[in-house]
C-alpha cells in the first residue's frame, strides 16, 4: 500500500514558517474576535482593560492572562460559549481523570476541522483507504472514541466502532476482519497482551495489524517497544484534550520523533509553572494552548497542566510545525517523597526495562509511624511466577536498585501475581496515594 503523495492536507501542512505565522495571526484574530460573544471572556476583557480589537501580531497574545480548568468548571456549563446553541451539533465531557468534569461544545464547522485534523494526522503516519481501523477506545463522552472515528471515516479507513472492553471480541474482530491499524490507550494495549496469548493468538502470526495510534494517557519508550514488539506494529503517540477538541492536537509522523502540533489550529507555549513565565527554548514546562480554528467554545492560553517540552531542530519529514516530547505527565501527577518529585511514568519507565516485570504495576504512598512511604507492587510475568524463591528475591532487588537509580530513592518492591492488580477499561490509575486522608 504505497502512496507517494506526502501530505493530506499540503496547504496547512507543507507551509513554511513565515506562512504559518501569518495563518497563525489571521485566525488568532478571528478568535479573538470571537471569544468576547462568551460570558466568561466578554467579562474578563472588561476586567482587564482590554480590546480584542487593539491587539497588533501575534506576540501580543502574552498580555492576556490564562485560562484554567478552574475557569471552566466556575463558567459551567455555557460560560465560555460563543455561539447560539442552534447551531451547536455535538457535546463531550471530558473524562474528570482530575475532578469534575468540564463540557465542551462543537458546531458543525468545528466537528467537520477536527476529523480533518484526525485524518491528516493518521494519513502522515501511511493510514490509506483500504486499511482496516479498529477503534478500541470508549466511545461517549469520552473524545477519543468519536473523535478518532470522525477522522478515520474522512479518510476513507473502513472503520470497526469496537469501543474499549470486551477483549476477547475483539480480537476476534481484528482476526475476521483483517484490522490493519488499532487505535488504543497504552495501558489497555498492555493489558490485551495475556489475553491475546491465553487464546492462542500470536498477533504477528494471525493477524494484519501495522500500526497503532496510541494516547491518551502518560507512556514511557518502554512500554512503546513493548506494545511494538508484541503486536508487530508501529506505534505513534497521538495527544490530546477535549478543551481542545480531543485527540488530534499533536500526533508522531513516520520518523517517530516527537509530535508535530498542529500549530495552524493551535498555538503552542511552554510555561515554567511557578513564574508563569516562558521557559528557555526547548526546556521542559507546562503547555499553554490557544485553539485558533474552534467556533463553539474557542479557548485563549488554557493551562493544559501537562509538562513537556518542544524538540529542537527541524523533522526529518518537512513539517515545520513544532514537534513535543513525550508528555512526563500532568503537574498533578507527579507526587514527592522525600523531597523528591517523581512521575509515575519514571517508574514505568524502569519496570518496563525489565523482562521478568508483567503489564501492570501500582504505586502506592503510604505514612506509617509518620514515615513516608513508597511500595511499588509489580505484577510478574506468568514465567517467572513459577520461579522459585531465590529467583523472585534477586529480581525484587534488582527492580529496588533500578528505581533506586533513576529516582535516587528507595521504595519497597512487592512483587505480586500476574493478572492480580486492578485493572479498567478507561485511563489506567497508577497512583494511590494514603498519606492525607
Ligand atoms: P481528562 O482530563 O479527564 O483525562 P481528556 O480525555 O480530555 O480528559 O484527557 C486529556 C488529557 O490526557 C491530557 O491533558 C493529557 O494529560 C492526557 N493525554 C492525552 N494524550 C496523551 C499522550 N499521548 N501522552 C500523555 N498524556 C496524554
Ligand atoms: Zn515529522
């Protein structure tokens, strides 16, 4: 299924720099234009002393104060609205991994540019009609089951709604209908594995997969190779939020090295999330965005909470939209103990590294006699279940002394049966914090 033809969309995707700024600023004007039609932001300009009408170029976007997700919870559920609601065709809430939910809502227009942006994004890593697309997210409220459906159907993919769940079905699916490209969240992807072998399916035997768009939460390079490996796939990384539309913000071409973000729909700063203030070109931060092409419910510098940073250099497939590392995870992820800020994926990171460690692990925070503590309990793969003793001793130490490493603290390492943690459908819970009740 080769196709040389590059770009879904050439005329936003093959810009040069220059061009796109100026895209950048006519529909930054637009918007601007735009928000003040909402409740919330007809407000805050008054509060600000500010006219939409008097901002000049692009760089006056940083005398605006940002939005947070506090905002719209406090504007729920019309605040931030900017069109009649005759002309809204679509709601989504997002998923409250955080607290309480937020709604968002789409016209026609912006249902119709954000499958655009799904489709480019997919067809950049070789999606063409004629593959099969089997879409193993939630469907509903949550953005990635439709969204990516949307844009899988724009494209022309023949598309299996298989929502999250129900796994041996859909294997199946994937076997009778030769699905040649899943949509999935890592730790579902992960979990699917032990299944998949339980039922005698070797995926690079029996089935046509080639590529996985994968998302939605925090994943280290680890868990990419494995999910690569076992399934015989490339996987890219696809990110999103529904404040944004939902997935098809930023998302891996062919070269795998980092996500371009697609800067003609969204402008992109990075923050140091104390000062507020930008970071040093190419350092680690906060994301800002500002949605440039939304109609229902356009938003200006929202905090996304999520900490990454932009790669420098140009990528090697002509895109001159920026691309983003791996997300580190949300500002709320991370936790400290003993004076040290940790990500839960540093400790994926490290297990994962380890052959004998299964899919699934739980870190736990405990304070017992006022002593902080952090238990790591990781599932073992079904092989070294049966090991003997000494065996499981040398392999908890040797897990202690890795995260030991990367952390520069140790926890406590239980190892426990494989298939015996928590487990669900939707966004995996890697943290559970005991310490304040
Ligand atoms: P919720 O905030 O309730 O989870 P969303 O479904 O809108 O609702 O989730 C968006 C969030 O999911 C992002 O802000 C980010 O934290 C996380 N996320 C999405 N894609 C990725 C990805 N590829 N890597 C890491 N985190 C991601
Ligand atoms: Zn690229």
């Amino acid at each position: 299924m080769t196709d040389n033809s590059h770009f879904w969309e050439k005329s936003v995707e093959a810009l040069t720099r220059s061009q796109l700024e100026d895209l950048q600023w006519v529909r930054l004007q637009k918007t601007l234009e735009r928000v003040t039609r909402s409740r919330f932001y007809e407000d805050r300009f008054k509060e600000w002393g500010l006219s939409p009408s008097r901002f000049e170029g692009l760089d006056d976007l940083c005398r605006l104060p940002f939005t947070t997700k506090e905002d719209l919870r406090s504007a729920y559920p019309y605040g931030f609205l900017c069109t009649p609601r005759d002309q809204l065709v679509r709601l989504h809430v997002s998923s409250g991994t955080t607290g309480q939910a937020t709604a968002i809502f789409y016209t026609r227009k912006d249902v119709e540019n954000w499958a655009d942006l799904l489709a480019r994004s997919m067809y950049m890593t070789g999606a063409r009609p004629g593959d099969t697309f089997q879409n193993l997210t939630g469907y509903g409220l949550f953005t990635g089951g439709l969204g990516f459906h949307y844009g899988a159907e724009r494209l022309g993919l023949l598309t299996i709604p298989a929502g999250a769940g129900n796994s041996k079905r859909q294997i199946q699916l994937m076997r009778d209908f030769a699905t040649s490209i899943i949509h999935i969240i890592p730790s579902y992807a992960l979990l699917l594995m032990p299944i998949m072998m339980e039922m005698g399916v070797d995926p690079r035997r029996d089935l046509q997969l080639r590529i996985g768009f994968v998302g939605a939460e925090p994943y280290s390079e680890e868990v990419r190779r494995r999910i690569q490996d076992f399934y015989g796939i490339r996987v890219f990384n696809s990110y999103g939020l529904s404040e944004m539309n939902g997935p098809g913000v930023a998302f891996e071409c062919s070269s795998q090295q980092g996500m371009h973000v697609w800067e003609d729909s969204y402008l992109v700063e990075i923050i140091d999330p104390q000062t507020l203030k930008p970071v040093p070109h190419g350092s680690y931060g906060e994301m800002v965005l500002t949605s440039l092409n939304r109609e229902a419910m356009p938003l200006l510098r929202y905090r996304t909470k999520d900490l990454t940073r932009i790669l420098p250099g140009e990528c090697p497939c002509g895109r001159v939209h920026r691309r983003l590392d791996r997300m580190q995870g949300r500002s709320d992820d991370m936790f400290i103990i003993k004076g040290v800020n940790i990500f839960p994926v540093q400790v994926e990171q490290v297990l994962m590294n380890i052959p004998q460690v299964g899919n699934n692990y739980l870190i736990l925070l405990r304070n017992e006699n006022n002593i902080d503590e952090m238990i790591v309990r990781v599932e073992v793969t079904d092989r070294v279940f049966v090991e003997d003793m000494r065996q499981l001793q040398t392999l908890q130490k040797k897990i202690a002394r890795d995260l030991r490493g990367e952390l520069l603290i140790t926890p406590l390492v239980e190892l426990v049966e494989p298939h015996s943690l928590p487990k669900n459908d939707g966004k995996a819970v890697r943290l559970r914090d005991e310490r304040r009740k």
